[in-house]
C-alpha cells in the first residue's frame, strides 16, 4: 500500500541590484539582501537570512500547533546566536531561545519545545549540518 502525500512547493527569485546588495522575490513580497563583501547594515545577509528564516519557521510552528494543544499564549520571542566558521564556509552553530509569554505549566512548555522541533521545515533542515540547540523558557 503505498501512500500519497502533498508536497509544498516554494518559489523565490533573487536578482542582483548593483554591488552594494540583491532583492529577492516571492509572492508579493520583496526583501533587500545584504550581498556586499564590506557588509551592509540595511540588510540580512545570507547568514542571518538563514537564522531569520529559521526563527520564522519556529514562530509559524507554534501558530499551528497552539490550537491543536489548546495552548494560550500571549506572545512569542526567538533570540538566535550564530556562528560561522571559515573552512569550508558553514554555519557551526546556531543557539536558540524561544520565550513564550504564557501562563502554562512546564510540562506544556516543554510539548511545545518538542513539537517545534518536530515540525519546523527550517529546524529539520538545518539540524543535521548544523550544531543546533536551545530553550523555550517562559517569559519573565
């Protein structure tokens, strides 16, 4: 018995604007990227692009999730500390921290630390390359 799944099927398109940066494209949004070799302070850059994307895929994992556990929550923060190293050019580490602004007990933090590290497209990917590890912790 086989079994049929639907696939998610993304598209962006990035094009170079000058030396300074590039745009990248997708539905009806634009992002300004950083592709200057001096760095640009108005823009992500790829690696930071990266840790955004990873963040974002977290917080939309925690919006799926939080009605399916009846999780109440009154906001979400992710701090993302990342490192690259030279040779060959990759991200060694990646440290996270979710901060959920909650009322819930521990225990439900930590299902929801686990479902967002079971669920998240980014986090699956990045994982297995990168040393990637962190907390969900209640906001003070």
């Amino acid at each position: 018995m086989s079994e049929t799944t639907t696939k998610m099927i993304f598209s962006v398109s990035a094009v170079r604007v000058d030396a300074h940066g590039s745009l990248a494209r997708c539905k009806n949004a634009d992002i300004t990227l950083d592709t200057d070799l001096a760095g640009r302070l108005d823009a992500f850059n790829p690696a930071e692009l990266l840790m955004a994307a990873l963040a974002a895929c977290m917080i939309k994992g925690i919006e799926r999730v939080t009605p399916i556990l009846k999780f109440k929550l009154r906001g979400v923060e992710v701090r993302l500390h990342g490192v690259r190293q030279d040779v060959p050019p990759k991200m060694e580490s990646i440290d996270y921290e979710i901060v959920v602004d909650t009322d819930e007990n521990d225990h439900r933090l930590e299902l929801l630390h686990d479902n967002v590290k079971k669920y998240s497209t980014v986090f699956n990917t990045v994982a297995p390359g990168t040393q990637l590890r962190g907390v969900l912790k209640r906001a003070n």
